[in-house]
C-alpha cells in the first residue's frame, strides 16, 4: 500500500517526449516589414482576444438559460417524486378495498347459493302442501267435525246396512282429507320456518350489498384520485423532458464553443510569442539609431567640454556613460 508522501514512479513517456515541440525560428524582417507585421499580429491578438470575450459572454449566457432550464427541471422531477408516493399509496388503498368487496361478494354469492337452495325447497314443499290441499279440499276444522259427526251418527244411529257403508266409505274419505290437511298444515309450518331463515340470508344478503356498494364508492374515489395524480404526473414528466431536451441542445451549442475557446487558448500564446519576437527585432532597429544618433551628440558635447568645460545634464550623462568624463 502507497502512502501519501511515498513517492511514485511514473514511467517515462517516449511517445509525449519525442512530442515536445522545438522552439520556432522567426526571418529576420526589415523594419517596414517588422512594422507591418506587428501592426497585423497586434491586429490579429485584438480580433482573437475579443472573439474569445465573447464566446465567454455567450457561454454565460447559456449556462445562465441552461440554469433556469435545469432548475424547472429538477423542480418538476422534484414534485414527480413528491407525488408518485401519493399516487402509489391510492393504488394500495384502491386495491385493497377491491379485495374487501371481492371477499364481500364471495360471502354473498355463498349466500346467494343457499337462498337458492332455500327457495328450492319452500318450492318444492309448496308444491307438496298444495297437492294435500287438493286432496284435503277443506280446512282441518271443518273436515274434524264432519268427520266427527259422521263417526257419530255410524255408531250411535240404527240405519240400514247399505246406509252404514255409506257411511263408512264416507269416514275412510274424511280420515284421508284430515291427514292430508294435517300434513299439509306441517309442511306449511315447515314453510313458514324455512322462509324465516330465508328472509334472513336475503337480510345479511342485503347488509352485504350496502357494504360493497359503500367500499364501490370508496375504491372508486382512489381510483379517481389516484388516476388524477398519474395524470398529473405524466404531464410534470412530459413537462420535464421538455426541458432536459432544451438543457441538452444548450449543451450541444456549448460544447463548439468550448472547442472554439482552446483553439482560441491556443493560439493567442503563439501570436504573443511571435509579436515578442519581432518587436524585439524593432527594439533592435531603435538601438542602432539611438546609438547612431548618440554617437554624434558625444562627438559635439566632447567638442563643447574641451571647448568651455560648460555641459547639459544630457551631455553630461552621455560622456559619463561614454567613459569620456571619469568620476
């Protein structure tokens, strides 16, 4: 393991060192053509340099627009997030409360199913209670007492043998309507409690029903709720893809213009470079007249020294610097 003060080898690159780039020989120009030259690299340097204020100005300019756009941006990813648990948690509810009614309308079709079965038999005993009744053709009440009447008549009265089958016969017949009355008044009984327990699977039947249509009402407003807020969701997104497409265009016309800067970046250094050269060149020109020229005041101020002794501060300073005048 490295630490931070152990040194690291790097290994040398042949490839970068045989790439550094030998330094430039500029022609030696004449003084027109160095003041020509200066004149257009000076030229050029401005141009550039101006060129690159602006690019500088215009990339501002698009990151303070790609600002906005990423701030509206991020905005509406930030509500998108805000709501999407909202719309997450009315789904839950939603379907939550579908399974309850589903439950619900299992319990009922149950019962549906043995209301039916219920309705069948108190059909089926009907249908037996009114076949004895038929037969019965009178009420239990009324049977009993002719039934007795006649019983009593075939055992008390002294009436002739054909007249006591008649009889006979006739108490056989209301023997038969008495036991199908009173069977028919059980099965009625048995109706009467077999509907009783019918009406009351039809009431839980009932209480069920206005417990769905209630959890209907419920699972139906979290639907609309929830399909509010996805529709809303779906607009923020589309919203925000909007934006992040502006923001990635803005970075597209960013990305020349940060091209154009390092070219910029690279080449005004050289235009120095080469502008310091030349005007090195004029410095020379502007020694050899200056030196030129000086030669001729030292001749006049030696010639006025020798002459009266009496010099000007430049005359002086120039045979100083001559060594004519030792100090």
């Amino acid at each position: 393991m490295q630490t931070e003060n152990t040194p690291i080898n790097v290994p040398e690159n042949k490839a970068e060192k045989n790439q550094i780039e030998t330094p430039k020989v500029y022609p030696k120009l004449s003084e027109r053509e160095l003041k020509e030259k200066i004149n257009l690299l000076r030229q050029r340097i401005e141009q550039e340099e101006r060129e690159l204020k602006t690019i500088f100005r215009d990339i501002s300019l698009h990151n303070q627009g790609g600002n906005d756009l990423k701030a509206k941006r991020d905005g509406l990813n930030a509500r998108v997030k805000e709501l999407s648990p909202k719309a997450a948690d009315l789904r839950k509810k939603r379907d939550e409360t579908n399974a309850k009614i589903a439950e619900l309308k299992a319990q009922r079709d149950q019962m549906r199913g043995k209301g039916k079965e219920f309705s069948e038999r108190i059909g089926e005993l009907k249908k037996s209670r009114d076949e004895l009744n038929l037969t019965a053709r009178g009420r239990f009440e009324t049977l009993e007492k002719a039934y007795q009447e006649e019983l009593n008549l075939f055992l008390t009265a002294d009436l002739p043998l054909e007249h006591e089958i008649n009889i006979f016969d006739r108490l056989n017949e209301l023997n038969e309507r008495l036991k199908a009355t009173q069977k028919a008044n059980e099965i009625h009984s048995v109706i009467t409690l077999e509907y009783t327990k019918g009406k009351e699977i039809y009431t839980d039947m009932d209480t069920l029903h206005a417990k769905i249509q209630t959890l209907a009402q419920e699972s139906q407003k979290f639907h609309e709720e929830m399909i509010k807020l996805y529709n809303e969701i779906d607009t923020l997104r589309k919203e925000a893809d909007s934006y992040h497409a502006q923001l990635n265009e803005k970075f597209k016309g960013i990305a020349p213009l940060r091209k154009k800067i390092g070219v910029l970046k690279t080449e005004i250094p050289k235009l120095r470079d080469e502008l310091g050269v030349y005007l090195e060149q004029m410095k020379e020109y502007q020694l050899g007249r200056d030196q030129q020229k000086n030669v001729g005041k030292r001749e006049q101020a030696k010639e006025k020294f020798k002459k009266d002794g009496r010099l000007s501060l430049d005359e002086f300073r120039l045979l100083v610097e001559s060594e004519d005048i030792k100090l």
